[in-house]
C-alpha cells in the first residue's frame, strides 16, 4: 500500500450514529418530526434547489429534513458570490419563510444539521469549524475546500470533534453513473474510464477545484480509490488530466472550455464498453445527505474524497511542470507539512 493511501485510511473519520430524539441535537422537550437543518452560505442556486425538495411537504415524511435556518456568508471578490447572495437569500426567507439569522453561532442554536453552502471553497474550512466543534453532522458542498491543505484539516477536525462530515458532487448520482459499478453483466470489472464535463477556470481556486470536480468525481464514481500518479495536458480551451492506479488502470478526465460541454463519461469493462451521460441528481444526492443526517455514516469515505482533491491538486502541480508525471503522494506530502500533519 503507497503512503498516499496509508495517509488517507487514517483520516477516514469514525463517525457516530445518533438520531433525531438525541438531546445533544435539539434543546426543546416536543421533538419534532424531522431533523432542522441550517445553511451556511446562501450564494448558489444549491440553497433553493434543496431547500425546494426538502421544504416540500409532499417530501417531508420521506426525506425527514427541514431546512430552518441560513446564514448568508458570502464572498465581495468573488463575482459568483456577491452578484447572487441577495436574490437567493431574498427567495429563501419570502418563498420557503427560512429564518435568516446573522452568524453561525446563532444558526447552530437552533438546528441539529447543517449544509456549508457557500460557493466559494476558500471560507469552508473557517466556516466549517464551529459546526465541527458542536459536533453537528454536515455536508459540505463542492468544493469541499480551497486547498488540499484545508481538505485534510476538515477531515482531521472531523475525526478530533467526532463530527459526521460528507462531501459530494451531485454528479456522483447520475442514475446513469452510478449504476455502472453495480451492472457487472454490461460493464464487467471496470479497467478505464474516461470522463468528461465543463471546466470553466476561476483565479480565486485551484483550477479544477472549480468546476471540474463534478467530472473528477465521475471519474472516481466509476473507477474508485488507487490514483498514484497524474500528468495534464493544458491549453486554452480543455485540460486532459489521465491518472495511473496503483493495479495498473489507467483514468482521464477531459475538462471543457470550447465546444459543447455535456457532462458523462465512457467506461471500459472486461465484458463492454459503456457510455454514460451525467446530470446532476440532486433528489438522489438530497436522499443520501439525508440518510447520512440520520445516521452519521457518510456514504463516500473520507479516503475517496481526499483522493479527488489530491488528483486535483496534482494535476495542478503538473501544469506547472509543463505535464509532469506528479504522485498523489507527493502533493499529500506538502499538504501535510502545512497544516503540521505527522
């Protein structure tokens, strides 16, 4: 086993079942039929997408979440943050009568689960902190983080407080995507994979970061943890990112700026070769986090998800090598010494 891997296992976090009569969860004596979730960071469409699934009465005995409360956050250098942060804050209170509170403090009062919304990643691990601190479970939206350094320190945190913390991309539950693994008479045993999505670059992140973890994270849906090394290919207008397993697969991600920019990916089997278009389910991701809510086992290990970002980090890393063959293990080393990681 490669030390990357090593490393990754022991941050995968030992999470802790409760449920929603837990007292540590909710200060009121008449529980309520359903988990109170709180949003930090309400500058994506992500809020009111949810928040329209799981306020939804016809939803509620299923789903057993409520969102509550919100606290806005928001980023003033970030176009994506600042432009949007009042239309949606706006919609949240007026449409779905979502308490609009003034600090987290003040949020983690008075919900026992929490969604880390903010679009931009540089301010989740800040944000992330009380909530872990309170112990509260949370999913945390894409990107986890705005560094593979703060990744590892979430999950550290995490594993410290015995906090439940998950992240996922909504693409990872593509009813095409995620059936492929679980179809061994059309695929097979996966080989390779090749995937593909929109890839727009922001200067604030790590360029996949971005928007190029929804088609990374397709890429790890279908071929699961093992990456050892990363070379990048970069111009204008894509990024060609092929990874090396440690059992000798080989894994691409093509991000798109030219040309039409569908999301999917083309999987190579022992009994098949299978095309799988992507969407974002966000039903299907709303029915895991809440799941994941209810019982605090989060249904992608901390190990998948500091691989993906570690992927990232060193396609990065090859880029600024002129497509350098770059080991997960090398970046996660780096990422260790700056948060001070033995």
């Amino acid at each position: 086993m490669s030390r990357a891997c090593f490393f990754c296992q022991s941050l995968v976090v030992a999470v802790l079942a409760f449920s929603p009569t837990d007292p540590s969860f909710a200060e009121q004596d008449e529980k309520p039929a359903f988990l109170r979730a709180g949003m930090i960071g309400l500058d994506t469409s992500h809020v009111t997408a949810f928040t329209s699934i799981l306020n939804d009465p016809k939803n509620l005995d299923k789903f057993g979440v409520k969102v509550v409360a919100g606290y806005p956050g928001g980023s003033p250098d970030l176009p994506d943050s600042a432009n949007r942060l009042a239309g949606f804050t706006k919609t949240l209170k007026e449409k779905y009568n979502v308490e609009i509170v003034d600090s987290i403090e003040e949020l983690l009062k008075k919900v026992d689960v929490v969604f880390l919304e903010s679009v931009d990643g540089r301010p989740h691990l800040k944000q992330a902190i009380p909530v872990l601190k309170a112990g509260k479970p949370m999913f945390i939206d894409k990107p986890m983080a705005g560094s593979l350094a703060d990744v590892l320190m979430i999950f550290e945190l995490a594993a410290k407080h015995k906090a439940p913390v998950y992240s996922s991309s909504s693409l990872r539950y593509s009813p095409a995507i995620a059936g492929i693994r679980k179809n061994p008479k059309k695929v097979g045993n996966v080989v390779g994979c090749f995937s593909y999505g929109p890839c727009p670059l922001e200067k604030t992140h790590p360029d996949l970061f971005w928007y190029g973890i929804h088609g990374v994270e397709t890429l790890f849906t279908v071929m699961g943890t093992g990456c050892k090394s990363v070379s990048r290919t970069h111009t204008k207008g894509a990024d060609v990112v092929t990874g090396t397993w440690d059992d000798g697969r080989i894994g691409t991600f093509r991000g798109v700026r030219d040309g039409s920019a569908a999301y999917g990916a083309i999987v190579f089997g022992g009994k098949g070769v299978y095309t799988a278009p992507g969407s974002g389910d966000y039903k299907a991701l709303m029915g895991e986090v809440c799941q994941f809510f209810k019982t605090g086992k989060a249904p992608v290990a901390a190990q998948e998800t500091i691989e993906i970002f570690a992927f990232m980090e060193a396609a990065d890393e090859s880029k600024r090598n002129g497509g350098a063959v770059v080991t997960l293990e090398s970046v996660l080393r780096k990422a260790k010494e700056k948060i001070g990681a033995p």
